[in-house]
C-alpha cells in the first residue's frame, strides 16, 4: 500500500510535467523538497528529544505511573492484548490527549514512544501487530476538541467567529474515531485476532 | 483574549509540575532529561529518510501539477457526494502532508472567504482530520515493520468518514 502510492505520486508527478512540457521541474521539485523534508525532519528531531527527555523525567517523578492507572480502565477496553500496566499505555494516553488538545507538537513524540513499547510486545518485529493498528487508527482519526491549526488559518485570514468550527470539527472527529474504531473490532474478530 | 489563549499554559506547566515533581522525589532531573533526549536523537535520525522520501512524493506531485489534475478529474464523483469542487485538492493532499494542506487551506479561505461555505468546511476538514499516510508510515517505519497489512488501509478509511461527517456536519450547522 505504502510503496504503490509512493510509487504513484512520483510517476504521476512525471508523466504530469512532461506532457505539459516542463520535465525540467522534476529535477528542481526532487531536491527543493528533499530540502525542505530534511528541514522539517530536523525540526522534529529537536521536538522528540525535548519530549523524550521531559517525559523520562516524568516517569522518574512518578508523574506517569498516576496518569496511567487514571486512564487504564478507558483504555483496556480497546488494546485487550497489552498487559496490564504497560509503558505503551502511559504513551498512548499522552499521544491522545495531546491530540485531543490540538498539540500536534506533542502527540508525534508520544505516537512514536507508543510505536517503540508496542513493538517490544511483538512476535513478529517485520509485521504490524492487532494493537498497532488499533493504535493508528485512533491516532489518525482522533476527536479533537481545539483545532488549534485551523483555528489560527482562520484568524488570519479575517474570519468573523475564527473558533466557529470547534464544534463541526468536534462532531466531524469525533464520528470518524468511532467508525474507524468499530471496523478495527470487527477486523479484530474475522481475523481471529 | 483569543479562545485559545489558555492553551499557552499547558506546556509551561507541564514542564514546570514535572520538575518540580521531579526535585522533590530526588530525581537527578538534567542526568535523566539528557538519557531521554539522547533515546529521542536516536529515533528523530531513523525518521530523516521517512519524511525525505514522503516529501519528494508529494511536492513532485503538487509541483507538477497532477494534484489539481486528479482533483479536476474526481471532481464529478465527489460532487455527487456534496462536495464542492473546490474542496477536492485539500482532501487529497491532507493525508500526506500538514505543510502542502495548510498551504491549500490558506488559498481556499483567500479566495472564497473564512466565512463562505468553502472556507468553513475547509477549516472544520483541516481542523477533524489527520496527516494519516505521513503519520502511519513515519510510526511503521521507526519501528522497522514492513508488512502492515490493513493499517492504512484503515486509516484513510478513517478520513473519508472523517470528510463525510464534516460535510454533513458543517451543512447542518451553517446552511440551515
């Protein structure tokens, strides 16, 4: 899936400006992006390792093992095969209220910390495991509560009420995580998972 | 006073509880910052080529032109839906990128105006969705897996329905 539309974005890419007679734009477009990627790359590197090292002080502190026993009983529920007081848990409750908060800054660091505790769970280290995609799929379709992003774009273009979709969002989030969720119980169940 | 302006002090207040948590339990609170940082260097170098790779994809593919193109193309598909045209380039390249999405955004809300149909169901798109293929490969990839079988499948399934409820949702609220 991953390698055909990555595939397919550059071949369409290409084929798209030569027909319009502008194949030199592929060579410019290849490395101006690769540039900006590697800026972008960069930048998130800086944001992981102040989340990593504030949040390693926090569970020495003790601060994760309470939000962890608050927030277990709401996730158990969704990741039945991760034993009871796993670190994956504690990230996965970050990254969601980080997502919920709008703090797309926060919620990438505590994703990939959720990644690496539950691939510590997995027979299989080359295959996604049923809690993985559990996971995913709650990240990427997750409620939101303050749209913070799109908030901001509406501000600056001069919007009347810039906060007026807070709740269409709210709604529109919301109603994806639970469909999102409800198919990931069912393909957990026909797969035998 | 923005409605967002207490969000301000959710970051210097964690930072702050922790430390101070931290402090009073005895912990060596820089020595441990610098071994988690040290993990979050290590992770953030294995992402470099993820969004390298991602990031020629979808410039090539917005650069050149093809992105309007396919929208000009689906356009009657999802207009059959309720979508307008317009709406089209946002929701194919939300997926794949934060930066290529806002940039679209910013041009709708110019364009047709925040206040328009267009320019509030752009925001409240932007605003319920997810970088989902970006996100699912960079989380995939730091890990190393290379079978995912269903995983994002099922996410961009996610922002379909996500797209759906949106339309509904900013048709109900604001054309009634």
């Amino acid at each position: 899936m991953v390698n055909t539309i990555w595939a397919a974005m550059i071949l369409a890419g290409i084929v798209y400006a030569a027909v319009q007679g502008n194949v030199g734009l592929v060579t410019t477009a290849i490395f101006s992006q690769a540039a900006s990627g590697l800026t972008v790359a960069l930048n998130l590197l800086a944001i992981i390792t102040v989340w990593f090292g504030l949040s390693r002080v926090a569970a020495r502190a003790g601060l994760l093992d309470a939000l962890a026993r608050l927030i277990a009983p709401v996730l158990r529920p969704l990741f039945p095969d991760i034993p009871r007081g796993h670190p994956s848990l504690t990230a996965i409750a970050l990254n969601i209220a980080a997502n919920v908060l709008g703090l797309a800054n926060a919620a990438t660091p505590f994703g990939l910390q959720a990644m690496k505790e539950l691939q510590r769970l997995n027979p299989r280290p080359d295959t996604v495991t049923p809690a993985m995609i559990t996971f995913l799929a709650l990240n990427s379709a997750c409620a939101t509560l303050l749209p913070a992003t799109a908030v901001a774009l509406r501000a600056q273009a001069g919007a009347r009420e810039p906060a007026i979709i807070i709740g269409p969002a709210a709604i529109a989030s919301g109603a994806a995580m639970l469909f999102v969720l409800l198919v990931d119980r069912w393909t957990r169940r026909t797969s035998g998972w | 006073m923005t409605p967002l302006s207490w969000t301000a002090w959710i970051l210097p207040g964690l930072v702050a509880v922790t430390l101070v948590a931290g402090l009073r339990r005895r912990v060596p609170v820089y020595d441990e910052f610098v071994a988690g940082a040290a993990e979050g260097v290590r992770l953030g170098l294995r992402l470099i080529p993820l969004i390298i790779g991602i990031y020629i994809a979808v410039g090539l593919f917005r650069e050149s032109g093809a992105l309007a193109w396919v929208a000009q193309a689906a356009a009657p598909v999802l207009a059959y839906a309720g979508f307008p045209p317009e709406i089209l380039p946002l929701m194919l390249i939300r997926p794949f990128s934060n930066a290529a999405a806002m940039g679209v955004i910013a041009e709708l809300l110019q364009e047709h105006g925040p206040d328009s149909f267009v320019g509030l169901l752009a925001s409240v798109m932007q605003g319920s969705s997810e970088t989902t293929f970006y996100v699912a490969t960079l989380y995939l990839g730091s890990v190393g897996i290379r079978r995912s079988l269903h995983a994002v499948h099922l996410c961009l399934l996610g922002d379909l329905v996500g797209y759906l409820a949106a339309l509904w949702a900013t048709s109900v609220l604001f054309l009634a």
